[in-house]
C-alpha cells in the first residue's frame, strides 16, 4: 500500500508504519516499469500490466486495512 504526500512517495510497512519509497516501488508502478522486461524491450516503461496493478482507495479504506492487519 502506499501514498504520495507532498510529492514524496511513502509505502505502508506493518510493524513500522509510512516510510519513504526509497526504491521507487509506488512511482514505477505508476510508470508501468516492468523489471522483468529485457533492458531493450519498449514494454519495460509504460507498461500497461503494471500500471493496471495500481489501484486508488480511500482514506478510509486504507485505515480499516492497517487496522485489520
């Protein structure tokens, strides 16, 4: 799960909380990058199948999952 705030991108990890996307998991998604594509490939950026792993919830959705976990 994650969030962007401020322009900063932060992934929630459970027993820690919302830490920064340091290894821009949350914005490659949002680009389509796909590593398992060859370095040549023109699917490894804009790839539609990862972008469509992105999906928008609310506020309050995002707070009854953290609270379940």
């Amino acid at each position: 799960m994650g969030k962007e705030e401020d322009y900063v991108p932060y992934l929630y990890k459970p027993g820690e909380g919302w830490i920064a996307d340091n290894d821009n998991v949350l914005m490659d998604r949002f680009m389509g990058y796909d590593d398992s594509e060859p370095a040549d490939s023109p699917y490894k950026i804009g790839n539609t199948s990862i972008m469509d792993l992105v999906e928008e919830i609310r506020e309050k959705e995002v707070e009854k999952f953290i609270e379940n976990l």
